[in-house]
C-alpha cells in the first residue's frame, strides 16, 4: 500500500514539474519588453526611432532579437488609423533596434513590435509610446 502510495505521489509531481516547464517557456515573453531610447523625437518624414529590448530579469540588453512586425500609428492621440511607414535600420549597438518612421505629424505616436528572442519560444509583442515635436 505504501509503494502505491508513493508511487502517485511521485507521479504527481512528476507532472507537476513537466507542466511548469512547459508554461515556462510561454511565461518568459513577460520577461522581455521594448523600452524607448528617447521618447521625444523630432519629426519628420525620416524620423529615426531607436528601442533596446531588455530583459526585466537581469536589467540587461538582449542582442539579435529577430523583428519581424512593425507599426506605427498615432493611438495615443485618438487616432490609431492614422498609420505611417516604418523601416528597420542597421544599429551598432546590441540590444538597440533602430527604425526610420515618417512621424508626418506632431503628437502621441505607438510603435508597435513583434519579435522572436532567441533561445525563446514564443513571440514578443510589445508598444512604446512616443512624443514627435518640431
């Protein structure tokens, strides 16, 4: 009686370590966010906008995220169908991704990303929100 009796509870947590390894990897997209460089830009139709992409945990740059999804809109001033281009550009800092966006107007701007960590599972989704001025 007592070997079945350890048995289930060896099995349950068995189980129960097999099931927090597999959300773990799902869990870990909160560990990473896109902070803005600088949140005020100049604007312009060759506004440049750098992100670092950090880890919450460790308070450290993550290099060669893979970008995959961009947009930029202007929610923060009510008026998200108003879209501009956004285009990634090289950056020689690791751990900052660097875009050229046409912040055609003055105002509250939201970028938008989409991201593969590597070593991760999942996709990173994240927004900053930014101030263009003259």
């Amino acid at each position: 009686m007592k070997k079945t009796s350890m048995r289930v509870a060896a099995a349950a947590v068995a189980t129960l370590l097999w099931l927090g390894a597999g959300t773990s990897a799902i869990a870990a997209m909160t560990d990473y966010e896109f902070q803005l460089v600088d949140a005020k830009v100049k604007s312009g139709k060759d506004a440049v906008v750098a992100v670092r992409l950090v880890d919450r945990r460790t308070g450290k740059t993550v290099p060669d995220a893979v970008v995959f999804e961009t947009r930029a809109d202007m929610a923060p001033d009510g008026m998200e169908t108003m879209t501009t281009p956004i285009e990634a550009l090289p950056s020689d800092e690791p751990g900052v991704y660097r875009f050229r966006v046409a912040l055609v107007m003055d105002g509250g701007w939201r970028i938008s990303l989409g991201a593969k960590v590597q070593g991760e599972e999942g996709t990173l989704r994240d927004e900053v929100v930014l101030q263009a001025a003259e």
